[in-house]
C-alpha cells in the first residue's frame, strides 16, 4: 500500500502525513499510522481527527474500514468520541514518548560569570533605532529588482556608499566597481583561496588567529609565520620565503599584540609584492578604533594593484549582520565573482541597502564616534584599575581596539589562565595565538593574557576587572 498524505489543514491547522504501508489489512495498517501520529506527536492529545468518511474519502477506503479503525483505537484508549463533538485524540498526564533513541547533542557549556574575550563588541550599544529606521528608507527607496535573483558582487548602493567612506576614512583607493561584498573576513578567506583565486603558500604574522589558520588548512594551505616585533611583523622576511606570493598582515592594529605595521615595513611589504607578483592581503583590524594616536591610512593606498583590503563591520556593528568586503586589484575581480557563484549564499540584500542608507546618512560615522568613545572609556578603566591593582601588570597594544594584551612573567601564563577559568572569567592566553610553526630564537614566545573590554554590561564591567586582578600572578613574581 503507498504511502498518502491526507490534508486536515482546516480540520487540524496543517497537512498529517500518515504512512499507510507495510503488511496486513488496510484496516490493521491505518491503526499502526494513526498510533503512529500520536506516538510522535504530530496528532496532539484534544486534536480533532476528520469524520470516517471524509478520512476515507481522502485516503480511498472504505467508510467501514475508518469507522473499524476509529473504534479500535477508541477502545485501546487512543482516541475518545463523544456525541457532537467527534473524534479526538485521547489526553494524557505523561504523553507517550518515542522508543527511538534520543540524540546525543552535547550539552552547552554554561555562559561565564565575566566575560573578557577579545573579539566581541558590546551587543547592547547596536543602534536598533536608527538600524531600523535606515531599514524604512532603504526598502521604501529599494527598485523592483533588488528583490529579485540578485548580483554576486553585491548591491551597487552599497558599494558606492562604501567607496567613499573607505575613501574618506581609511585613505583606500577604489570605485564601486573594484568591491565585492561577501559576509564578512573569514568569507572572504575561503572564496579567496577555497575558490583557488590564490594559492598557498602563504605568509601571516605569527600571531594570529587559529580560527583563520585552521579555516586555511582546510582549503589545503600552508602558512609561514613573519617574526613580530614592537614595529609588527618584518616583512623583511618576505624576500626569502621562496614559493609565497602572497602575505596576511593587519597594518593598522596588529592583531593580538597591538600597534601598527611601522611605515618602512609597509613599504617593504608592497615593494615585495610589485617584485614577486604577488598580493598583500590586508586585515583592517579595528581600524575604526584609534584611541592615542592618528589614524593609520589603509596600506592599499600604496598600491591598489597588489593589496586586497579586506573589511567587515562584525566589530563596529554588529557579527550577526554577515557584512563585510573586499576592495580587489583589478586582475583578481572576475576571479573572485567566478568562485563565488551565480547561486552562492550572498549577504542579504535587504541588509546591504541597509546599510547603504546607514552609511550615506551619517549615522554609521556618528555611531562610530559613539562606540570610539565608549570604548576609549573602557580602556582607561581598566588601565586605571590595574595601575591601582596591579601596578606591576603592564597592559600593550592599547592604542587602538577592544582588548589589551596584559604581559606577564615568563612560565605564568598557564597559571593565570586556569586561574581564570576556576574563577569563571573567559579570556585567552597569548599562547593561543602563536603559530605552530613559530622558532625559538627568532620568535621568542611571550606569556601574557588577552583581554577584552567591550562585552560585560556596564554593571557588570567592574565586577568583571575585580576578578580580573585576583587572578593575575603576585608582584613578587615579576621579573
């Protein structure tokens, strides 16, 4: 017997699969589907089931074949009927429950008490009001079109509007037409080496994120770590890694040890790439969140030809949004569009006129200024506790961003991080962010712990910095 699909929409408020298979009569076979049904829940205990007739109608039997049906399970204690009120599903304390096995879904971890990871921009300060109304007049404005299959390379409202903000702000030189929009950094990784746009080797500081390192191991890359040092990574290097054409920096703010790319450096770093015919890719890593110092221009205003820049608004909005970019040299357009696809799954459109509307009306730099100074505030907290607290802490990489790399004696970093987590304050270890393959001498490894200042609540954040310094080691443990 095949199986049917029976339609009790206006009867139940959906569609009832029952599966009328297997062996023995059809009556026998309709009473295990309906048992079925209510065993797994999809007829709930006081449903309403259709009258014999019309479920034999719909399913092709006959009327006393329902009517048996009906009767048995009545008396199984399934179903109960009463007079002008039908047949229903029978109501239970403890509703039957599936012999099948559960899935074994691993449970999740308990939110800590603080939270000080790097990385995460303070939820709460996401602009809903004028998001929403910015949202208004993108869809109002929006043509016909827009709702429609769509461009790979994205909304051009949004790339016009990103071309002369990332003019005005971070010195990039582009048009509209040299950005693709994708959703956000790490996206941009895998179209650009998982489509084989570029290939491996690949050059990256030595620290970084493992999450990225890992995402270019899957795409069967192989990355070779720069040497750091105060003046960020020595591109100098670059000369003598035979077989890399292209290098990951992040130039305005190196990411986690703090500071920018030191200006000889970058022009060394686009000298190598006019020579090797290579790219420069760079990360604009908190570039929006200078504190102490002038801004730092976008390295790819050397030269547009040979730098990706790569950006995203996961820290100046929001990571929920799936927003970022890529301003491309102009061999490397077709290529990207080809790997992403006709059909790829692409930022959303109507988040992308959103935006657009967010940036031309001024409210993302007002926002912006808002969030810098917030942030700006957090971090004076937190020096001005720890220069209280713990004097002989020395926070880095302060000048820009939402964390700070506290550096701690040589063989305390363990200690601290469990510490941290036996106190319940999520943070990381800089050890976390080193490269594998990174050598002693050359790269010393550096304890410390990285600390972000821009997720507690406000009520939260000293709380958060009192359990801060309990972990951290004693004075006279310092050097």
């Amino acid at each position: 017997m095949a199986d049917s699909w029976v339609n009790l929409g206006e009867r139940l408020g959906g569609d009832l699969h029952l599966e009328l298979a297997g062996s023995g009569s059809r009556r026998a076979v309709l009473i295990h589907a309906l048992r079925e049904a209510v065993r797994d829940g999809r007829l709930a205990p006081g449903a309403r089931l259709p009258p014999y007739r019309s479920l034999a109608a719909d399913l092709g039997l006959a009327r006393n074949t329902v009517a048996d049906a009906y009767a048995e399970l009545v008396a199984e204690g399934w179903l109960i009927a009463r007079q002008g009120s039908g047949t229903r599903v029978a109501p239970r304390a403890d509703p039957v429950r599936s012999t099948r096995a559960p899935d074994r879904t691993p449970a999740r971890p308990a939110p800590p008490a603080h939270d000080l990871r790097q990385g995460r921009p303070d939820a709460a300060s996401f602009p809903r009001s004028a998001w929403l109304a910015a949202a208004r007049r993108a869809l109002n404005a929006a043509p016909n079109e827009a709702f429609g299959p769509g461009d790979p390379q994205g909304r051009l409202e949004l790339r016009r509007a990103l071309a002369e903000y990332l003019a005005r702000t971070r010195g990039v030189r582009t048009t509209p037409e040299r950005i693709v929009v994708c959703s956000g950094f790490a996206h941009a990784l895998r179209l650009l080496f998982g489509g084989r746009v570029l290939r491996g080797p690949l050059a990256v500081e030595s620290y970084g994120l493992a999450f990225h390192r890992s995402l270019l191991e899957a795409a069967s890359v192989r990355t070779v770590p720069l040497t750091l040092d105060e003046h960020g990574a020595r591109t100098a290097e670059l000369e003598s890694l035979g077989g890399v054409r292209a290098a990951l920096l992040t130039p305005a703010h190196q990411f986690p040890t703090g500071g920018p790319l030191h200006p000889e450096r970058r022009v060394t770093a686009v000298d190598w790439a006019r020579t090797s015919g290579g790219v420069v890719l760079e990360d604009d890593y908190d570039g929006e969140f200078r504190y102490d110092r002038e801004p730092v221009g976008a390295l790819q205003g050397l030269d547009p030809e040979r730098v990706v820049y790569l950006g995203s608004i996961s820290k100046s909005l929001s990571p929920a949004l799936r927003l970022g970019w890529m301003v491309l040299p102009e061999h490397l357009i077709g290529p990207v569009l080809t790997a992403k696809g006709e059909r790829e799954a692409w930022a959303s459109v109507a988040d992308q006129l959103t935006l657009a509307d967010f940036i031309d009306s001024g409210h993302y730099d007002r926002h912006i200024r808002r969030m810098r100074q917030r942030y700006r505030d957090r971090r004076d907290r937190l020096v001005a506790t720890l220069t209280a607290r713990a004097p002989h802490v020395a926070p880095t990489g302060i000048a820009a961003g939402l964390h700070a790399v506290l550096s701690l004696p040589p063989g305390t970093e363990p200690s601290a991080v469990a510490a941290a987590a036996r106190r319940s304050v999520a943070l990381d270890g800089l050890a976390d962010f080193r490269h594998p393959a990174a050598t002693m001498p050359a790269m010393p490894a550096m304890d410390g712990l990285v600390v972000g200042y821009a997720t507690p609540p406000d009520h939260g954040y000293g709380p958060a910095l009192e359990a801060l310094c309990r972990i951290l080691p004693p004075d006279q443990a310092v050097y």
